[in-house]
C-alpha cells in the first residue's frame, strides 16, 4: 500500500452531506440563478418591543463593542415589518456564515424573502429610525466629535420621500413639514424606477460606478430608500464583493436583539458598519466607530480619537411604502 | 470523452449542462446534483463537516457566477469546482491547521513498528493517520493542495493543475515533494512515486 492509498484510506471513508444542507445549498443555488423571481411569502408582522438605553452605558459599552442595553425609555414599536424567523433559519444559505461574504448572502437570501408591492409614482416611502446624538450643548461644541457616555439624547427622526421625488416631508418637533420641489427648493433624488431595476450585484456595482447627479453610498441607500427585495437583496450581494468588508465578530446588542456588525474601514481608523440580527439576518441598523487610535491635525486645532469611540448609532424602526406623509402604517 | 464520477445515467458532459445554463439557469442544478456530495466530502476530509457545509455551498454558487467563462473544451467540471472549493478551503487556514493537530493528536500515543507495518499493509489506521496530519499540517498549502486533490478529491495531476490554474510541470514537483513528505511522515523512506 503506497502513502497516496494510506492516505485516502487512514482519514476514513468520505463524508455524506446531510440532506438539509443539501437542501439549503441547493435553495440558495436556484435563488441565485433566478434573481428577482423570488416567489413572495406572506411576512409576519409582530410586535417588536424596542428598548434603547439612553443612559451612559450604553455608549460606553458600544465602545467595547457590546451595548448593554438598559431598560429605560421604552418605545413599543408596532408593525415592523421582519422577515419570518423560523423558516429562514431554517433553509439559509449557510447555517453558520463564518465571513462577511456567507453573512451577506443570508442577509440577501433574507430580505428576498419579504413581501412587495410595487409602489405607485405617488406613494412614500417612510424611514423611521432612533438615532443616538450627543447633548445640543456638545454637538454645538464639537459637531464632529464622539458619543460621549453620560451625555446623550436618543433622536427619533421620520421622513417621507414621494416614490416620484417630488415631495419629501419630515416630523419636526412634533409637527409634519412637508415640502415640494419647485421654484424656491429644489433636491436632487435617485430615480426610484432606476433602483427597481438593480437585481443583480453586477448592476448594482455598474450603477453605483456610472456618472449621476447625486453622490451614492450603498451603505446610506439602504439606510434612506424603500427598495424592492430583490434590489435589496442585490445591494448586499454588491457589498459582499467590495474589497475589505469584515465581519465583526463582536455581538452588538442595539437593542435587546442580537446583532452582528458587516464594516469596511475607512479613513484607516473608522469603521463603518451596517448592523444585521443575528438571528433573522434583517438589517437593524448602522454605526461608526473607531478602531484605532487617531490623531487629527487641523488649522484649528488638533483633537484626538480613541479606539473604541462610537461616532454615530442609529437603529432602524420603521421602513416601509404608504399613501401620505404622515403616515406610519 | 465520456464524464466520469458522475452520479446518475445523464450523458450530458458538464460543459453542456454550463452552457445550458447560459440560456436556463435553472439547469446549473444538474451540476449541482452531479457534484456537491463529492465537494462537500472533499470540504469535510480537511475542515470538518460544520465549515464543508457552508464552503461546499459557496462553491456552486461561485460557480455559478461565473459560468460564462468556463471553458467549453473542457467536458468535465470537476477540475473547475475543485479549484474554486480550493481557494474557498484556503480562507479557512487556520481551521484546516487546527484540524490536522487535533488528528495528529488523536494518533501521538500510539505506538508502531512503522516500517515493516506499512510495508506489510497494516499500520494501525490511527498512527498512520496522526502521522500524516501532522505531516499535512506541515507541508505548504500550494503542495497540500496538490496532493489533497489527488488523494482526495481523485484527480489526476492534469486536473489537479487546472484546478489551481498552475503549469502540469508544477503541479508533479509539488506532488512528488507532498507524497515525499508523506513517505517521510509514515517512515517509509524516500522511493520513487508509484
């Protein structure tokens, strides 16, 4: 008996896969080469009690890269629209995503998943969100600077944009303002009929390098449009193909759920991460955060950043199509 | 040329299946079902069944992606997947690694009088088997991969070098140091190979 022979024959005989992970694999093919086609299931709405601490552990414990969330402030959020958690655990992709990549692609076999309708020119989109903010006294201090523990109000922010870009309202203080564009204001907007056509990475990445009239962030689209599942789903897929895209292994509990941040670096000591559930892969949120010490020189004056400090934390509560601005169901 | 290990009675070559993809993407399946036990189990044998699962999955779906240039001249895929799975299994090093210590552990202990055993066909399948995960757990990975793919995934030397998309001339060198190695590890000296 030769080595080669020893060494087929030592290691045992092959492995049989388990039929469910042939089955998952096999889903997550035939979703693949049928982007966009992806049969709509009913969604579950649920009653998602949010729970976001404002109190200084919350920032602290975001610099370590877990937040502990305290149960102060509590906000009932009603109708949330989340993926069905059993069934798509159940046939993801990859049942245990050890890369950023495996992460993305269950985040996009899962927003696939939910239910649509395509919106009319004259619906909105709303995005509701809870954005974490410094003290007013110390953004107008140090607009630019980090969280700081102790000295934070969590913002509730709500917009409406028109599917035709032509209205965009927004809750201020209490009162709905709403907007149109016109001779005195005017905005520049992505055309929504150009985003429902992105349901493959590669158009998404071709898009997103073609000249246009507004700058685009992946990262910031989904955080600010209503896209269509299979553009959503395209829009992670994209992402997962970008160069330097990391898992951060660190749980990040925003919320009382689970969480798992996906972040590019930039700038060579921040981190931008989109932050997913860890169980159901829907996207919950975003943060910044520095993972390194920095020093930053300026004409007026030199400021520091440590490792750790969070920039920016916003969870996402709310996004979805309705007829009026103003409305949230 | 006829396609072998495949399961099932198809005669369509690989390479027809891909290129009907290209017009119903639905027929990628076929592949997929000719092919994933033998990715998965060649995933399993060197990083265990947990990460065999997801590397297995991404090997199709990779594949999948890039169908439109896979070589129409070439019937069988298997060189293709394994390639692909190859490079997958390479972004698990660390776990490819601590997979063979864990093997070459599992076998320390035992003893054998190597030589003469493995001459006569009955090395303990244990000792061989920690011998040669802490042999495997040594060699570069660009020979690892040659020689795995060989021993394990059963291609030639031809199909192992297009796998890893490397000249044939590399890829015998590496083979013949790898099974040298192996040779080695197994205490069977340094013959010529078979």
């Amino acid at each position: 008996m030769d080595e080669m022979a020893i060494l087929r024959e030592a290691f045992g005989p092959e492995a049989d896969p388990p039929e469910a992970a042939r089955q998952r694999a096999r889903t997550a093919l035939l979703e693949r080469t049928q982007p966009g086609r992806m049969q709509a299931r009913p969604t579950v709405r649920r009653r998602w009690p949010l729970r976001v601490g404002l109190t200084a552990a919350v920032a602290a414990a975001a610099v370590i890269g877990v937040v502990t969330v305290e149960n102060l402030n509590t906000v009932e959020e009603r109708g949330v629209t989340r993926p069905e958690s059993r069934p798509v655990v159940a046939a993801l992709p990859y049942a245990h995503p050890a890369s950023a990549t495996e992460f993305l692609e269950n985040a996009a076999w899962t927003a696939a998943r939910k239910s649509w309708q395509t919106p009319r020119p004259d619906q909105f989109m709303y995005k509701e969100s809870r954005s974490l903010r410094n003290t007013k006294a110390l953004e107008d201090r140090a607009p630019n600077g980090p969280l700081v523990p102790g000295r934070t109000r969590l913002m509730k922010v709500q917009r409406w944009d028109r599917i035709d870009g032509q209205v965009s309202a927004r809750m201020d203080e209490g009162k709905l303002v709403v907007e149109r564009q016109g001779s005195t204001l005017s905005w520049v907007f992505v055309p929504y009929a150009d985003l429902a056509e992105l349901t493959t990475p590669e158009q998404v990445l071709a898009w997103e390098k073609a000249p246009k009239d507004v700058g685009v962030d992946l990262d910031a689209l989904l955080g600010q449009y209503v896209l269509p599942p299979a553009v959503e789903a395209a829009v992670f897929r994209a992402i997962a193909k970008g160069k330097g895209v990391r898992l951060n292994p660190d749980a990040v509990n925003i919320d009382g759920r689970p969480a798992v941040g996906l972040g590019q670096t930039i700038e060579g000591y921040l981190s931008q991460e989109l932050l997913f559930d860890k169980e159901t892969y829907a996207l919950i949120g975003e943060r910044l955060v520095a993972i390194a010490n920095h020093k930053n020189v300026g004409d007026d004056g030199t400021s520091y950043v440590r490792k750790g400090d969070v920039f920016r934390q916003v969870v996402y509560t709310a996004s979805r199509i309705v007829d009026n601005p103003g409305d949230t169901k | 040329m006829v396609v072998t290990h495949h399961d099932g009675p198809s005669t369509e070559t690989d390479a027809d299946l891909i290129q009907q993809a290209s017009r119903s993407p639905e027929r990628f399946a076929a592949l997929f079902d000719r092919h994933y036990r033998h990715i998965y189990a060649y995933a399993a044998r060197r990083l265990g069944v947990d990460l065999a699962e997801d590397v297995a999955s991404e090997t199709f779906l990779i594949a999948f992606d890039r169908r439109g240039g896979y070589d129409a001249g070439r019937p069988d895929a298997r060189p293709w997947l394994y390639g692909i799975a190859s490079n997958l299994i390479a972004r698990h090093g660390r776990a490819e690694t601590r997979r063979y210590q864990t093997l070459a552990r599992i076998g320390s202990d035992e003893l054998v009088d190597g030589h003469d055993d493995l001459v006569a066909g009955r090395i303990d399948a244990g000792v061989a088997r920690g011998r040669l995960a802490r042999a495997l757990e040594r060699l570069p990975r660009a020979e690892r991969d040659v020689l795995l793919l060989v021993a394990w995934a059963g291609l030639n030397q031809q199909e192992a070098a297009a796998a890893l998309d490397i000249p044939a001339g590399t890829a015998r060198s590496r083979l013949h140091r790898a099974r040298q190695e192996m040779r080695l590890a197994l205490g069977a000296g340094t013959e010529g190979d078979k």
